[in-house]
C-alpha cells in the first residue's frame, strides 16, 4: 500500500487524511499468474496499482491469435480505461504473466475519492497523461523498424521484463513468431 502512496505524491499533496482515506478505498489482492484482472466483453469494474508482477494487454484477431498490445508493470495503473470510466464493454483482455500483487479500486470507491479529495481529479489526470505519454514514446519508435531493433529497444526500455515474460508473449507484442524471436537471440549473443 506504501508503494501507492509514494507513487501518488509523486503528483500531488495529500495530508494524512486524505492518504487514510484512500488506503480504506484500497484494498489489496493477489492475482495469480495466467487470471485475468479483466476480460473482453464485459465492463472493467476495477483499476488497480500493481505492486508485484507483471499484467499484459491483449486482444484476440480475426483467426483467433493472441496479440499482446502492451505489458505493464510494477508502479504503474493498470485499466481498460474507457469501459471502466464509460461503463461499456471492454474490447481488451487486461492478463497477469507473473503473480501479481496489486492494490485495487472498485469504480464506486473511486468515484468517491474523486468527490472527497478536492485534487484527487487534478491528479489521476497527471497520472493518465504521464503514462499516455510515455507509451506513445515506446510505441512510436516501434512503427518503422526491423524485428532486431524492435527487440533491441523493448530491452532497452524494459530491461527487466525480458526474463520475466514467456518468449511467446514478447514476440507477440513485437509482432514476430516466437521461432523469430528465438533466432533474433541467437543471433545478437
């Protein structure tokens, strides 16, 4: 919970009350390797902070093949946004790759905190365009480069996610086959 706290004053002020009311909003739950936290076809009920693990992004195409569309990690808000926020049915699945230990909000508990604490908007607001914003600088490089590069810049910037996630999930988000990737390693040792 400490690790949410830090990460929200990293944005805004809170005083103790307000940080107590937003730990008695939380509340703390494991998600075990391989469950979803959200599914495709239904609404996103909950955001969570992750704490512990690793969750991926993901959709299925027209012949059924997974494509992994992002990973997120600790310290970070994980969400399908817009269903959460607008109450539709989510077009992604939100899965744990590791054990995850996360820290969660049910909509109405976060909707009461954006009523209680008068900055609480202001700063989930900061949040959101941080983390757009630095997806778009991960993504945006990804668009015109080989497989090798698009390998070297996803170790680049996650360097610890790489002996975290099963090959077949990063050739997914790389946009590869798993047996390219394999060669892509191989070849770079």
């Amino acid at each position: 919970m400490e690790e949410l706290i830090s990460y929200l004053l990293q944005f805004g002020h809170f005083n103790q009350k307000q940080i107590d009311l937003v730990k008695a909003k939380a509340q703390e739950r494991f998600l075990p390797k391989g469950e979803h936290f959200s599914e495709a076809g239904k609404i996103a009920r909950h955001i969570a902070f992750i704490q512990e693990g690793v969750l991926m992004i993901c959709y299925y195409n027209n012949k059924g093949e997974e494509i992994v569309h992002h990973f997120v990690d600790e310290n970070h808000f994980v969400v399908d946004l817009e269903s959460f926020n607008h109450k539709i049915s989510s077009m992604i699945y939100i899965r744990a790759v590791t054990d995850c230990k996360l820290v969660s909000f049910t909509f109405e508990s976060f909707k009461e905190l954006s009523e209680i604490i008068m900055d609480w908007d202001k700063i989930i607001n900061k949040i959101t365009i941080k983390t757009l914003l630095d997806k778009v600088n991960v993504e945006q490089p990804k668009l015109n480069t080989d497989a090798k590069t698009r390998y070297l810049d996803f170790l680049k910037n996650f360097p610890d996610l790489a002996n975290r996630i099963p090959l077949v999930h990063i050739a997914s988000y790389l946009g590869v086959t798993a047996t390219s990737l394999s060669r892509i390693r191989k070849n770079i040792r």
